[in-house]
C-alpha cells in the first residue's frame, strides 16, 4: 500500500514538475502575451493606438494601411477579451510550442492569425460591412486547430485520461465561447485561424514526420 502511494506521489510530482518546465521555457509564448500586455496597458495612454492599429476594410483596401491585418493581432476590447485570450494562448500555446518547436509555433500562430484577418476582410467586402476588428483569437483558435490534428492523428482515447480530458473539456469551453456566446463575435477570424492551425499541424506531424508525444497535454 505504501510503495502504491509512493509511487502516486512520485508520479504526481514528475507530472507538474515537468508541467513548470514546459511553461518556464515557453519563449514565444511568453513573448506574446508580453507584448499583448503591454499593449492593452499603453492603449489607455495613447488613443490613436486602437484607431491607427485596428483591422477595417476601410483602413486595409482604401487607404492601403496593410500593417492592419498584424497590428490588430495585438489589440483587444476590454478586459474580458485579453484574459480570454491569454489565458488560452499559455494554457495550450505552451504545450504545442513544446511539441512544434519555437518558431513553427511562432509562425503558426501568426499565419493563422494573419488567415483569420484577411478572410475576414474578404467576408466584410462581400457583405459590404466595415467592422473594426480586433484580437488574438484567430492565433489562439489556430493553437487549438494544431491541437485537434494532433488528437486526431494519435487517436488519443480521452476518456480514459482524466487530465487530457480535463483540458479538452476547457479547450471546448473556450470555443464555444469564443465562437457562439461573446457579443461581436468573428466567426470567419476564429474558423479561418482553426483551419490553419490544422492544416500547419498535419504538415509538422505528417509531412515533417514530428512523432513526438504531445508532453505536457496528459
């Protein structure tokens, strides 16, 4: 009963010290959420920072300010909006980065941020609308569409591991959310960050034959 227990602890251990050693490395990840940071501080200071930075057909095709479709990656609505993303961006973003590699992860979540924009901006000219659109969630759902091929791939039985079940079920909480309850919703960004984020994923785990366990996940 004793070494059972031991071995319990040990394993417990061993899983969170391995869990503070995925996030204490997590560079770009950390690097993100910094600069979201510190941005969402300094817009309060600087007003033209949301009206210079923000994503509109107006600004991107009329007055051929394309730095737009990045700068908006960066800029969020309120409080709500950044703890949602950031959270997300280090809770999952930590373990992909382990698993892709500093910079696939870093031009993953940019290309599906940049993809989520520029078919949002398409669907406005469609729609003859002019949004201002801004945030990480097309970063952050290209993190999670990473995720889905990787699960899809291993053919992970989830449940049966209480703590990859733990996080699927807060992975899901977080799209349905991000997707179907938050007002101002852009669906186009977020599906268009998830397929890129899936199609990324099959070219690192297939193409590029990245066999590694997904460390950290369960």
């Amino acid at each position: 009963m004793e070494d059972t227990q031991n071995r319990d602890y040990n394993n417990a251990d061993d899983f969170w010290n391995k869990q503070v050693q995925i996030y204490k490395t997590a560079y770009v990840c950390i690097a993100l959420l910094a600069i979201n940071v510190l941005v969402f501080l300094a817009c309060p200071l600087f007003e033209s920072i949301y009206t210079k930075g923000v994503l509109s057909v107006d600004g991107v095709l009329y007055f051929k300010e394309w730095y737009r479709i990045i700068t908006s990656v960066f800029l969020h609505a309120d409080l709500e909006h950044i703890l949602a993303n950031m959270l997300m961006l280090v809770f999952a973003g930590a373990i992909v980065e382990r698993h892709a590699g500093h910079l696939y992860f870093g031009v993953m979540f940019m290309a599906s941020a940049v993809v989520g924009n520029i078919l949002s901006l398409m669907y406005d000219v469609f729609a003859s609308q002019n949004r201002y659109m801004l945030g990480a969630s097309g970063g952050t759902m290209g993190i999670i569409g990473y995720l889905a091929f990787w699960l899809f791939a291993n053919k992970k039985d989830i449940t049966k591991n209480r703590n990859l079940l733990f996080r699927m079920a807060l992975l899901a909480a977080y799209v349905i959310d991000a997707c179907f309850l938050r007002k101002e919703v852009n669906t186009t960004a977020h599906l268009g960050g998830f397929i890129t984020g899936f199609i990324l994923g099959y070219i690192n785990v297939v193409i590029m034959n990245n066999n590694k366990d997904m460390e950290g996940l369960a």
